[in-house]
C-alpha cells in the first residue's frame, strides 16, 4: 500500500461499542453518507492495523448471528468485503474509487461464543485496474474459521493534467506523414 500523507476523518463512524470504524489518520474517505448508515457501523467492523501489504480489522460477533447462534456469513462477507475494499483504495491512492467485482468466501468452522473474530488482508495480485485480496479470519482461540478472496476494479478518477490555452496548433493544412517503407535512406 501507497505511503501517503494521512486524512483525518473529522466525524469518524463509530460502532456499536462506540469506536471509531475508520481511525484516525487512516489516509481514507468515507465520502457525504452520514457515517450511521454504513454497514460497517452496523456490524461493529473496526480496522485495528495497516500497513504497507497488511490490513487488519475485526467484527464483535454480539449483534451478528444467526437464528442458531453462531456468527452469521454474511457479517463475515461485509468484514471481508470491508477489508479488502479498503486496503485496494489505500493502494490505490487520492484520485480514484475502488468496486467490488467478486467476492467468494468459504467457511471453515462455525463461530459461536463471546467476542470477535480478526480478518487479515493480503494482496494476492496488484494491477493497474484489478487488485485481489485474501482475506483470512480467525476467532478468539486462533483457529481459521473463513478465508474470503476479493478482486476489485480500480477506477482512477484524477484527469490528466489540462492542456495550455493557445493557438490550437500549426495554421495550416494538416499532412499526414507517409509510413515507413523499410528502406533505409
């Protein structure tokens, strides 16, 4: 990821608990929606550490199970989807946005008890207008409980610097320039 200079979110979205979802100094934004309607607010995801190839946050699992009482799939695909999305808009830098193209996840134990469960995020591939994540989440007693893969389109919104006003170009007809014949002259 990107060293760049960080942006202080002045009204950080705060969890359930009460803490910030996106900390200070982490260089990103959340853009005009009110922080409340994030999902992330909802579900408590917090981002705890980043750092050049490394994202981590975590998801309480009060407030996010299932009818049985385990911790629900789809709490887990928003942590993933969160994580990944944030660590391809820190790589990606000022000047563009980032849009979930796939997202699969596949489950490894069930998650029942107190707590959190951690999500750690790697790139896996770091292209010009895809990035694809790993995201590997394991609970309170160490086990992998998911491993989640994101892949997601980067749209770099920054224009090209403005061209100087002036004089269109050469006055005149335009000629076009033969092609080269292969011969040397």
């Amino acid at each position: 990821m990107r060293s760049q200079e960080p942006t202080v979110v002045e009204t950080p979205a705060r969890t359930r608990a009460g803490a910030p979802v996106v900390p200070p100094g982490l260089p990103i934004r959340l853009g005009s929606l009110d922080p409340a309607e994030l999902v992330t607010s909802t579900l408590g995801v917090r981002i705890t550490e980043w750092r050049t190839g490394r994202l981590v946050g975590t998801l309480p699992l009060a407030g996010n199970r299932d009818r049985y009482g385990r911790l629900d799939g789809a709490a887990l695909a928003v942590l993933a989807e969160t994580l990944g999305s944030v660590a391809a808009a820190l790589d990606l830098g000022e000047g563009g946005i980032v849009l979930g193209q796939e997202l699969s996840l596949a489950h490894h134990e069930e998650v029942t008890g107190e707590g959190s469960v951690t999500g750690v995020c790697t790139p896996l591939h770091r292209g010009e207008d895809v990035a694809t994540y790993e995201v590997h989440v394991t609970d309170t007693h160490a086990r992998r409980v998911c491993t989640a893969r994101l892949t997601c389109t980067l749209r770099r919104t920054a224009r090209p610097p403005a061209r100087p006003a002036g004089p269109p170009g050469p006055a005149g007809p335009v000629t076009e320039t033969p092609a080269p014949t292969g011969r040397k002259v």
